[in-house]
C-alpha cells in the first residue's frame, strides 16, 4: 500500500491507496504552527488502518511551494522516515498536485496577504503577482481566503482526490524531498 499526503489544501490529507484508487483517507487539520503534529496524526492514521511504517511501498507528499516552516518540517518527516525504513519517497508540487487533478491552468497560491504566486501555462515559471493586479479570470487554486466576487475571478479546488490517485504513480521516486518555497527564506 501506498500513501499519498497533502500538507497544503487548508484541511491536510492522508490518503492511503493502491493500484491507483484510494483505500482509506484521513482529513486532518493543522491550526496555526502546530506543524509538528502531523507525525503523531500520520502514526495514528497508520494505527487506524492496521498497517505498521514497513508495510508502506511509497510515501509521496506535497512539498510546496510554501511557507519555510512547514515546508521544512514536512520535508524532514518524509525524509527521516525514508531514512529509518527504507521507503521509497515521491515529491509533487503544487502546480502537478492541481494538473494531476484534473485542473487547468493559469493556477495560483496565496504568498502573504497581498500577493500570489501565480503560474499562467505549463511551461512558465511561477511569479509573484499582487493581488490587485490579478487579471479577471477562472483560476484552479487549492483555497482562497479573498473575495474576488467583485473582480469576475472564479476560484476551483480539489474536493475529490480520486484523479489525482489514479495518476500519482507516474510521480517518479525521490531519494530526499526538498522543500519548495513560495519566496526563499531571508536567514542571517
């Protein structure tokens, strides 16, 4: 068995799953910076479904782009568990997160209060944009704390992630996840 997670959606998933169609999900949430808690919520969900850390095949998670916080912790957890037991890892961003959905582009994720990181085709790299300046449009976007009623922007999210299952196997193997950050972290 395999286990996908989704440390960016606004409520964290663990989906554990096989042959491309999901077996057992978890919704967790993560309030604040209480990022550390996400082991404990992980070995429990490990325990709620009768399957011990070794007994997984893959461990694929979303590495970002995010806060430098979570990215790291999330990124050390994943990683220390391929390390202590030997599981094969895979890393998705993300833009591949929405594409591997179902979504179409331009996609965006919120950077900070006043601007996002928006990613207009597959081929362009993602920028910073203000949020006043984001152009009237459909957008796939994971969630959305602004209201862009008045701007004729249309919001879309996963709410069903059995797309993205069926297509999580072409993620390829990862020996270390690295953490995709929205901005570098600025540390003197």
């Amino acid at each position: 068995m395999k286990i996908f997670v989704d440390t960016i959606s606004p409520k964290w998933r663990i989906i554990l799953y096989e042959d491309g169609k999901i077996i057992k999900e978890k919704e967790i949430e993560i309030l604040g910076s209480e990022y550390s808690l996400f082991l404990d919520e992980f070995m429990n969900f490990l325990d709620e479904s009768r399957i011990s850390v070794k007994d997984v095949k893959k461990l694929t998670v979303v590495n970002g782009p995010g806060w430098f916080t979570w990215t790291r912790i999330i990124a050390l957890i994943a990683n220390t568990i391929r390390f202590v037991h030997n599981i094969p890892l895979g890393s998705i961003d993300y833009f591949s997160l929405m594409e591997k959905s179902g979504f179409d582009y331009p996609m965006m994720i919120r950077a900070n209060r006043t601007e996002c990181l928006l990613k207009q085709d597959r081929e362009s790299d993602p920028v910073i944009v203000a949020k006043t300046d984001v152009a009237p449009w459909e957008y796939s976007w994971i969630w959305d704390e602004l209201d862009f009623e008045n701007r004729k922007v249309s919001i879309k999210w996963i709410s069903d992630y059995s797309r993205l299952i069926e297509n999580l196997d072409t993620v390829p193997d990862t020996e270390k996840i690295e953490p995709y950050y929205i901005k570098k972290p600025n540390i003197t």
